[in-house]
C-alpha cells in the first residue's frame, strides 16, 4: 500500500469569474490496496482510501472522480462538501475524512502494465470549476493465476485382462449301486483317457501348471443315509486313488501324491438328484412333478425316501434311469493357465488381432508408449466392440494426447452415448477446460467421481475461478504438479512452491524456475530471484522480457542485479 497526493488544476477564468478549483480542492490523499493491482478470478478488484485533510474541500464543492486501467474506465466516484446538492459522500469542511473507494471489472490485456489512473471534474452547484490532473494512483496487474498449466489430464478405462487365470477341468468316475471300487471300464472311459492326455499336455506346455485336485464322492439317495454318507467317502478316496494312476502313467508330477488331493464326501446327493430329474426327458411328466413336489417339501431323507418307494413303478424308472448317475466321484482338476507374454500380444495385435478379445486389445494398447501404436490397437478394440464404452473412450484419450481435441471429443460423446461412465465425463470434462468453457467442464466433473485425475482437473478450473483453498485441496489429491505449486503460491504459502517444484515433473524446467522466483519475491529473497531468473531464462529466453514487465518483481525494478537480468 502506499500513498498519493492528487493534484488539482484551476480552469481558465472566464466571463463573469469563477473561482479557482484550488480554492475549492486543496488536497486528497489516497491509499490503493493491493498495491500493484492483482487479478484473480479474469477479474481485477480495486479499493482506494480517499483521505480528505481538514478544511481540503469547499462546503459548496462536489469533485466527481474518474479511475481508468488502461483502456477501461472504471464507475466514478462522486464526493461533495456538506452543504453541496445532488448525491455523494459527503465530508465535513473542519474534520475531513475518508471515503473507501471499490470497484471489480473483468481482465484485459492491457491491464498488465497499464497503472491506475485517477482524472476528475470538479463543480460548485451546477457549473465545473476545475479538474483533477491525470494521476497514477496504482501500479498494474499481477496476473500469476494465468500462469496455470490448462493442460488438464484424461483417464483411459481400465482392462480386466488376467495374465493367469484360474482354470479347471472335470472328470466323473461311475459307480455300481452300493460299492466303491473303481471298475476297469471307467478307466478307459473317454473323460479319463481326457485327463491323461491333459496331463500329458501339461508337461509339454510351460504356461500351463496343475495346482491341485478336489475329489468329490456322491451316494444316490436310496438306501440308508449313514451307510451313504460314509458310501460317498470312500467313493471320494477311491477316486483320488484313481487319478494318481492316471498321473502317474502321465507321468505328470502332480497328481501323484495323495497330499495333491483334497477329498469330500457329500453323501446322498439331492441336489443333483434334483437336477438329473429336471433334465430328463422320458419319464411321464405328472410323475416327475409328484417326485420334485416330494423333493421339494419333504425334509427329512429316511420320510423322503420312503414316499419316493411308494410310487411304486416310478420309484423304479430313478432306480434305473436317474440313480446311477448320481452314484459317482467328481475329480476336478486345477490350473493355471497364462497367457500370451507382452512381446506375444503387441506381435498379435499386428497379425493375429481378430483372436484377441476385448480384455487383451486394452491391455495390449496400454503396452505401446508410441502413440500411433496405442491409438491403432485402440481402433481395432474400437471397431471390434463398439458397445464397450471403454473401447471409444480410449480411442479419444489418445487423441486428447496428440491434442486432437475435436475428434477426441466425439469419441468421448460416443462412450458416453453407449453408456454414462465418469472415464468419459472426466474427459469431457477435459476437452472443455481447453475450450475454455469452465462451466461445462465443472458440470461433467461432477458427475465423474473422485479419482486423481478429476481432481486435478478441478484444480485447474479452481485455479481460473480464484478459489485458491480448494485448487489446493483438489490439486493435492494429485501427484506434486506445477500447479499444485502455483495454487499454494496464489493462496499465501510461497514457502511451499520449492518443494513442490522439486517432486514434480518441473523440477528442471522452465516453467518451475519462472515460479520460485516468483515465490522468492514474495519472500524478499532476491537471491532466490535472480538464480531462479537465470535458470528460467537460460531454459527458455522469452521469459526475460516476461519478468521485465512482471509486477511480481516490482520491489526489484532498481535493483541493479535484477535490471542487468532482464534488460
């Protein structure tokens, strides 16, 4: 803040004589604050203090004052003696006093060197006797809010591609009604001899790995239930029994052991029962549905079991068509299986895309670092499955990248159009940050979610908005960043900006040396300034002549160290 004294001019004497406009403005006083002027918000806020001396204005006096900045004027302000007519401050002859002057007009250009400007007229009644000289009240704009970076960042959705998945085969040995043993007929049936040539298989192929068996045993529900129960255990150990014989004359090392075995004895399976009867196709109909009615509200296995007798010549149809498959073990063999490595995918994508599906077209694009690369595996994605959101989605964050903003665009629109996603808002939200519409930006981020990135991009427009608290909030969801260093600049915390700088990506640029210059100044460490001047200027030169015109460095203007830098 600092003070200024406004100088008043008489007029001309004309016909009939007026008095001087000294006589009735001797002295105003003015206190501007912020001095220099700041922008913040596209908007520049001004307040001046006017401090009238005692006895520094007629009692008949009203002064109409006119502020400029630059090629703007400002609403004028009027003030008046206590016995002036018509409407404005007024201010005692004797005491004086103060009036608080207050304006807000939106940014131009021009008002980053233009200074404040006061001009004025001044009246007895309704006749002008004078004029107050053009006065430079206040220095220029700080703009630093526009150094924000409005480079706002995309989310590209994810994959749910699995290198290795969990995997599993079944084999089903039978078994005769009420025994256990494992009949040489069933080890050459065609599942077994499946398993041994899986087995086989196994061996030879390093992305497949055995990781164990689960041997279940099963009882039809005939018979006495604890008799079953312990019929299905040993169903299940005799199974286990079975598939060793198999890995062993595979020669498959797992499987051998009866610790590669985890074995369960169900009991009388009704489940399957149930689902063997539905399935069937031969038995009368009525008949079936009296045997699932039974199934269905009967509880108790020995009750349940002897009303199924009862129906006589049906009870006899399950005993011959449906029993025998439930008399089994179940062995279900488990793997891993793992795909193609990355060098496979990316070579695929190029000769084989058409076998891959959607999960290995995204995570193969997500492999490329050369855009054209991503984008081209994303157009296959694209042009294969155009009702996954994700697949326009990515497309248009790639061309985001190239900055392609239109077309990126339209693909977001499109995924959004195939189904609402916060990829596709966020996005959104992105491509009008850089078309500068904030208030479309604001509402597709919203409704985004609260990932880093839409943080970030909040960030940004907090930034431009002027809400420094909560660009800081938002921007520190996210990695340290350039902007995350201004919006704690902008929001009075200059100490913070080195060591954000520092762990961001601008640690060496130029950008993030032009800052903490900006933040040493407001330190009043002008060493800081010029070293950080110096490595600014040498990255990038123009901001030498930035730096000249650049308010944050007024207080250095004499400085004989900062002239020779930027002159």
């Amino acid at each position: 803040m600092k003070k200024q004294t406004i100088k008043v001019l008489a007029l001309l004497v004309v016909a009939g004589g007026f008095s001087t406009g000294c006589k009735l403005l001797k002295e105003v006083d003015y206190a501007c604050d912020p001095d220099p002027l700041e922008m913040h918000g596209d908007s520049v806020e001004v307040t001046v203090e006017l401090t009238f001396p005692e006895k520094s204005i007629n009692k008949k006096a009203a002064v109409e004052f006119t502020p400029t900045l630059g090629s703007t004027s400002l609403k004028p302000l009027r003030v008046q003696g206590e016995k002036a007519t018509g409407s404005g401050d007024a201010i005692q002859y004797k005491a004086g006093g103060k009036v608080t002057y207050t304006d807000k007009v939106p940014y131009k250009a021009d008002m980053e060197t233009a200074k404040l400007v006061v001009t004025g007229k001044i009246y007895k009644g309704e006749k002008e006797k004078g004029e107050v000289e053009a006065t430079e009240i206040c220095d220029a704009c700080i703009i630093t809010p526009y150094l924000v970076n409005k480079a706002p960042m995309v989310r590209y959705a994810s994959d749910k591609f699995e290198r290795v998945t969990p995997e599993s085969n079944l084999t089903v040995i039978n078994y005769m009604k009420g025994r256990s043993e494992v009949l040489s007929t069933e080890m050459r049936d065609d599942d077994v001899k499946e398993l041994q040539a899986f087995l086989e298989m196994a061996n030879e192929n390093p992305k497949i790995e055995v990781t164990g068996f689960n041997v279940t045993g099963h009882a039809s529900p005939e018979g006495e239930t604890g008799k079953n129960t312990n019929l299905s255990s040993d169903r299940a150990t005799t199974g286990s029994e079975a598939a060793m014989k198999v890995a062993k004359k595979a020669e498959h090392t797992k499987g051998q052991e009866a610790g590669d075995y985890v074995l369960k004895g169900s009991g009388e399976d009704y489940d399957g029962f149930k689902r063997e009867l539905e399935a069937d196709t031969k038995m009368d109909a009525s008949d079936k549905q009296l045997v699932l009615r039974i199934l269905d509200q009967e509880k108790n296995p020995d009750t349940r079991e002897q009303k199924m007798r009862d129906l006589g010549k049906s009870f006899t149809y399950l005993d011959r068509n449906i029993f025998p498959q439930l008399r089994r073990a179940e062995i279900v063999t488990n793997y891993n299986e793992t795909g193609f490595s990355d060098e496979e995918m990316m070579q695929y994508s190029k000769t084989n895309s058409d076998t891959m599906d959607v999960e290995e077209l995204l995570f193969c694009a997500n492999l490329y670092t050369d855009l054209n690369e991503k984008l081209r595996v994303y157009k296959i994605a694209e042009e294969r499955y155009p009702d996954d959101y994700r697949t326009s989605n990515n497309v248009g964050a790639v061309l985001f990248e190239m900055n392609k903003i239109s077309e990126a665009k339209e693909k977001f629109e499109n995924s959004n159009n195939v189904q609402e996603n916060e990829y596709a808002k966020n996005n959104l939200g992105a491509v009008y940050i850089v078309e500068g519409d904030r208030a479309q930006a604001s509402k597709f981020l919203a409704q985004a979610g609260s990932t880093k990135e839409v943080s970030y991009n909040k960030g940004i427009i907090d930034i431009q908005n002027g809400d420094y608290a909560s660009a800081v909030s938002n921007l520190g969801a996210a990695d340290a960043s350039f902007n995350l260093a201004l919006a704690q600049l902008l929001n009075g915390n200059a100490s913070a900006v080195d060591g954000t700088i520092g762990s961001s990506a601008d640690a060496d640029s130029a950008q993030g040396a032009y800052l903490k210059a900006i933040a040493a100044a407001r330190q009043d460490n002008l060493s800081a300034v010029v070293s950080n001047l110096k490595s600014a200027i040498a990255k990038d030169g123009p901001y030498k002549a930035k730096a000249m015109k650049d308010r944050e460095f007024l207080k250095y203007a004499e400085d004989a160290t900062f002239s020779a830098l930027v002159k």
